[in-house]
C-alpha cells in the first residue's frame, strides 16, 4: 500500500471503499489522511476520517453478513434449534400428562402419549383445550425431527471428517459450542474433550470438584461404551480426532478415511488392554 488506501476509489463509494479495507493491508503506518486528500478521496483530513469511518462500519457489515451466511453458521442456527424444540416438547408433553392425569386419571407420559390425545374425541371445553395443547406439543417434537434430518443431512457437507468420527448431530452439537467451526479447527483436543462440560469445569477450576473427563462427547458410543475406569482414556483419544478432523474439515476440506481407522484401532486397543492409556 503505497498510494493510500482509497487510491483510484471515488469519492463517496462507499461500497469499494469497504471491500479496499476488507482486502488491503499496509506494512507500516503513514499519513494515510494526507495520502487520501492528494489522491482525490477526501477533500480534507475531516473528509477523510468520515468517509473511513462509513467504510469500515460497512466492511463489519459485510463480514458479519458473510459469517451469518456460512454454511457452518447454518448449522449451528438448526442444531441450536432442533435442541429448543426437543426441550419444549418434552416440556410440554410433561404439562400436557400433567393435565390428562387430572382429567382421566391416566399415566401416560411423553410426547407418544400426546399423540394419542389428539386422536380423542373431545367431550367438552376443557377436552378441547387439552388436545390443542397436546396436538402443539407434537407439532413441536414433529419440527424438532425435521430439524435432525436437515442436520443430518447438513453436517456431512459442512464438516465431513468430523461428522464421520462422530456422527452428524454430535458433530453439529460441537461446531455449535464453539461457536463455529473455524473456532473449533483451532480448539486444542484438551478443550474439545470438555465441550459441553463448561460448568463442571468451572466448579474445578474453583476447587473442591474432580476435573471433567468429558463433556458432550460422551454420547459417543466411544465414550459411553468404554468401562468407566477407561472413559478418561478413550475421551482423550476420540478428543484427540476430532481435533484432528475439524482443522482438516476447515483448512482442506477433504475425507481422510484414515482418522476412522486410526480411532477404531486406538479405541479397541484402550477397551482390551484397560488402564489410563495415554
């Protein structure tokens, strides 16, 4: 950057000016307001400071559109929302047994339950409010199911390594936590082994509680299928991949086969010879 940075721009285009500030970088500072009034973009040092401001407010607005977009970013909208359906249906469904219970004197429970509700047929008012509730409540569960399906159908595109070691919802669930994946990529494997666990580890770090062996990963049947003396062991190793998996997954893109492998081998090592494999 020699000329300054909105050499050639015209005054006023904001637009270009943004995308100059987005794209363009400089190796040591300079007199960038006088550089811009001799290059014709401002006509004074205030000018200049105005129409830099208007740039970079539009170039955030860019970025953030831009990351807002990412199919990344899509996904962890849909994870978080297939998991606030799933929490308020099992909500309601507990209100909606709740009700039943006191009308019919009945124990059903569950969003299944709810299902059968709205088949009945209503007697009076009271009836008839139960089984609207009863049939939001399963609309609810029915969008939370919709949701899983475009996850399961998203992640593989998303993160493909990442969604073959740990399957397409928990891979979401992770991008999700931390909060994109790119910021996962750069996760040490420690880190990625207690996602999901953050409370847990606070109370740790504060003292008077053991440090957390796992966080969401331990829905992994790698996890939750290890003897629970060999859990620590077998977080550290599934951890350790999908570390591995989401800098690939961001940085290259391409399927390495090879990590399934190599988790499979390590995990089948760690359950038959048991201990704290390191």
């Amino acid at each position: 950057m020699t000329d300054g940075w909105f050499a050639g721009i015209d005054p006023g285009d904001e637009a270009a000016a943004a995308e100059r500030v987005r794209s363009g970088r400089a190796d040591g500072p300079d007199d960038w307001s006088q550089r811009a009034v001799d290059a014709g973009f401002a006509s004074d040092e205030a000018d200049y400071y105005d129409q830099l401001h208007a740039a970079t407010m539009a170039a955030t607005r860019a970025a953030v559109a831009e990351r807002e977009t990412a199919d990344d970013q899509q996904l962890v909208h849909a994870i978080r929302a297939m998991a606030d359906c799933e929490r308020t249906a099992n909500e309601l469904a507990e209100r909606v047994a709740e009700w039943a219970g006191s009308r019919y004197g009945e124990s059903g429970s569950g969003v299944d339950y709810a299902r059968e509700l709205c088949d009945r047929e209503a007697v009076d008012e009271g009836d008839a409010a139960l089984q609207s509730l009863a049939e939001r409540t399963v609309a609810v569960a029915d969008e939370a199911d919709d949701l899983r399906t475009y996850v399961e159908q998203t992640a593989p595109a998303v993160a493909p390594n990442l969604s073959a070691l740990a399957g397409p919802v928990l891979a979401a669930r992770l991008v999700s936590l931390a909060g994109g994946l790119e910021a996962l990529a750069k996760q040490p494997s420690g880190t990625v082994q207690v996602l999901g666990a953050e409370d847990a580890l606070f109370a740790h770090l504060r003292g008077g509680a053991p440090s957390p062996k796992h966080g969401i990963i331990f829905t992994h049947e790698y996890v939750s299928g290890t003897r629970p003396e060999e859990r620590g062991s077998a977080a550290r190793a599934l951890a350790g991949k999908l570390s591995i998996a989401a800098r690939v997954d961001h940085y290259s893109g391409d399927l390495r086969p090879e990590l399934e492998a190599e988790l499979d081998e390590r995990i089948e090592r760690i359950r038959s010879r048991g201990g704290d494999e390191e």
